[in-house]
C-alpha cells in the first residue's frame, strides 16, 4: 500500500498532507497532530490524487515531495514474525519509478519489536537491521531522503511506551547506525 504525501516549508516548518484522516506539523523538536473533520479528509485526498501530471512540477517547488513505503510494519501482534510470510519489505525498483517522477522523500515504516526484539534498550536484530540500511542507502543512494518511522502508535509489544530512557536508548541505537547520512529523517512514532 503506498499513501502519496505531499510536503511544503512555511516558515522553517514542514507541512505533511496525506491521504489520512491527519495532516502532520513537523517541526525540528516536535510533532503537532490535527485531526480534521470526513469531509475535509474527502476534499485532501480527492486533490492530492486529481493532477498527477503536475506532481513533478510540484516537486521542484517543494524541499520534500515523496511517498510512504509500506511493508515492513505488516503482521501485526506476529513477533519477531517471518520475512516474507508475515511482512516484506518493498522492492528497491520501486523507490527509481517514484525518483523519476520528481519524488525525494520515503517513508519507511518499521516495527520497534521487530529492530530491537527483547526490550527497548536491547541490541537491533541484524536481519530486519539490515533489511533498513539495505532501504535507506538505496534510497539516499539516489540523492533522496529516508524518513524512518516506527510504526507502533506509541507502544511496545502492545504497551503505551512510558518509558523515556528505554525511548531515548532506542533512538540511540537507531540514530547510530545512520549518524553519518545526512538524507535520513527519524520520525519519533507514527501517530
């Protein structure tokens, strides 16, 4: 499934329109989330999917124009679960058709159980670990960028995740591995 989003810069801060029920205020320190009404998720998705021919002219405009690779987050409640069987991550031909369309930004959602299996603090899995880097340097290979973005909704093996220093060692572990790729963008937790 690929939901397309469309990013703009309005004083130093990124806008996110998707084709959800949200729109996104990223700013460098945190996250604003705004639910808006049926009716205007029906009028955002109608003209996000209207004018693809413009989406290239678009982008050009726009420091960030890309698209939200599913995959990896698939299967849920299925822990550690079976690459191939309970999810998959995308094809790497994908991200080439979507740059050649004027794309430059990927979401690539992850399970936090799946990278770090045994508690937050743990060390990464080194298969789903590599199946990332494997997407982010393809991906910022191209000169675009990487936005990985745990799919969890703020939990952890099901559990609201209270624990700030568990979070904090997480992201550590995961901001190590890409420290020195300057295309990768950490979104902290999918809505």
């Amino acid at each position: 499934m690929i939901c397309v989003y469309k990013y703009a810069i309005i004083e130093q801060q990124a806008v996110l329109f998707s084709a959800k029920s949200s729109i996104f205020s990223l700013q460098f320190s945190q996250i604003h989330i705004m639910h808006f009404s049926s009716l205007l998720f029906t009028a955002t998705a109608t003209l996000a999917l209207a004018a693809p021919a413009q989406e290239k002219r678009a982008a050009k405009k726009l420091k960030f124009f890309g698209v939200n690779e599913s995959g990896p987050e698939f299967g849920d409640g299925k822990f550690p679960g079976v690459y191939g069987t309970d999810y998959t991550w995308p094809t790497l031909s994908t991200y080439d058709t979507f740059i050649g369309k004027g794309f430059n930004t990927f979401r690539v959602n992850l399970f936090m159980e799946r990278l770090v299996p045994t508690k937050l603090t743990g060390k990464p899995d080194t298969a789903y670990l590599g199946n990332l880097t494997q997407q982010v340097n393809y991906i910022t290979g191209k000169g675009a960028y990487a936005i990985i973005c745990p799919h969890n909704y703020g939990r952890y093996y099901g559990d609201v995740i209270t624990d700030t220093a568990g979070f904090q060692a997480f992201w550590k572990t995961v901001a190590t591995q890409y420290k020195g790729n300057s295309k990768v963008i950490f979104d902290t937790n999918n809505e």
